[in-house]
C-alpha cells in the first residue's frame, strides 16, 4: 500500500516513518507539510493511504477531505480527541490521537489492511463482473483462509463475528455478515435473514418460513420471503 503523512510536524513524520518500517506492506511515498503539497503528490502518484492531521496552516485537514473526489483509506492523526466525531463523518478508516505508540499504530494497520483487502476483491470483482469467480479470502483473527466456494454452504452472524460453515470444517470470522453479502456472488449465494446466507447448491428444501441444508435448518426472515421465492422460480 502506497502512503502518504500530511502533517504540518516533523515529529509526527519521524513517529508514523518509524512504526511504519516494520509492516514490508506499507511504501512511504511521500512527507507532505501542508494540504497543498499533497495535492501536487496525489497528481503525480496512486495513493491508497494517507495519515492526515487535521490542525495545518492554509488548508486544514477536513478542507482537503472535502475537496478529494475518490479519497483513499485515511488515517487522521490528531492531538485534539474533539474532531474525532466529526472525521468519521469522511469514512476514515481510524483516528490516531498524539502521542500514539507502537501497539495503537499496529491496531490501526490491522483495520487499513482488512479495509485494503475488501476493497481489492470489490474492484477485482468489478473489473471482471462475468469470469467465474472459484474462491473469497476470509479474516480469521490476523490470518486469511482462501476458502473456495464450492466448499461453503452457509454463514451465520453471531455477535461481533460470523460462523462461516463449510463442508468439512467451520471458521469463526471477525468480518461482518455484510461484508460476506458484499464478496459473496449473488447468484450462487443469498441472505435469507438478517443473521444467515445460505448457498443455492446446498439447499434441499424451501419453505414460506425456512430453508434446509440438509439436516440444517435456517429461518426465512419476513423481508427475505420474497426473495426465498424468487429462487424457486429460477
């Protein structure tokens, strides 16, 4: 991932340069002092992270913010906890409140490759909308398990994680079940209720009121029936 610091603070480059030597996935493009800089660096090169502050002479952080079209991940780095609600208001991907340490950066780093990792299979999904998709990559604690498709019969939400069951095994999940509707291709797999998507192939049995996979069986959620319906026509 290509970074960006927008820091009008040197310290605050030498902090962020130095946690970041030690992820070999991060490449420092560019120490930018002031929005404008940045500007000029964003023109030139691809830009998938930026560590921004907020507080910068001429243009503050959240003036740039507003003026990106397609903004990458952002990191803000602030000494003020007050703009804190306010930037996630951009989508940023986490707010570093100065003076952060090794352990905060690196709880940071977890989320931007998480969101790094969803949004590369979105754009690869994207760029080939009609290629035969065989496998999703799926966050197991700090591990992703490339599990293929053919293997995966349902998921279920539970709490803050997601049981994902396969045919052989079952993982435990810290990606979100609206993360799997996202990766999951629609043809192949649907949510039926609010806490369970199901794989078409795996179906044995429809009700108006659940579904069944074999000796599993799942409810139909009411805003899902219509949709429960519709895979009988097909």
């Amino acid at each position: 991932m290509k970074y960006l610091i927008i820091d009008d603070e040197p310290a605050a480059h030498k902090l962020i340069s130095r946690f970041a030597q030690n992820y070999p996935e991060l490449r420092l493009i560019g120490q930018c002092f002031n929005a404008m800089q940045a500007q000029t660096m964003m023109q030139e090169h691809q830009i998938d992270l930026i560590f921004l502050d907020i507080n910068m002479p001429q243009m503050t952080g959240f003036e740039f913010l507003t003026a990106l079209k397609q903004p990458p991940q952002i990191v803000v780095i602030s000494a003020h906890q007050e703009y804190a609600l306010e930037s996630y208001e951009y989508e940023i991907t986490d707010y570093l409140l100065k003076p952060f340490n090794a352990e905060r950066f690196a709880k940071a780093l977890q989320k931007i490759t998480d969101k790094h990792a969803l949004i590369t299979s979105r754009l690869q999904s994207e760029a080939s909308p009609h290629a035969l998709q065989e496998s999703i990559f799926i966050k197991d604690d700090k591990k992703h398990h490339q599990v293929a498709l053919s293997e995966l019969l349902y998921v279920k939400a539970n709490g803050n994680y997601t049981s994902v069951y396969l045919k052989d095994t079952q993982l435990l999940s810290q990606m979100k079940i609206s993360d799997f509707e996202q990766l999951l291709p629609e043809e192949y797999f649907s949510r039926v209720h609010r806490s369970y998507m199901v794989a078409h192939n795996a179906l044995t049995l429809i009700k108006a009121s659940e579904v069944h996979l074999g000796d599993v069986i799942v409810p139909v959620g009411r805003v899902y029936k219509e949709k429960v319906a519709q895979l009988i026509k097909k």
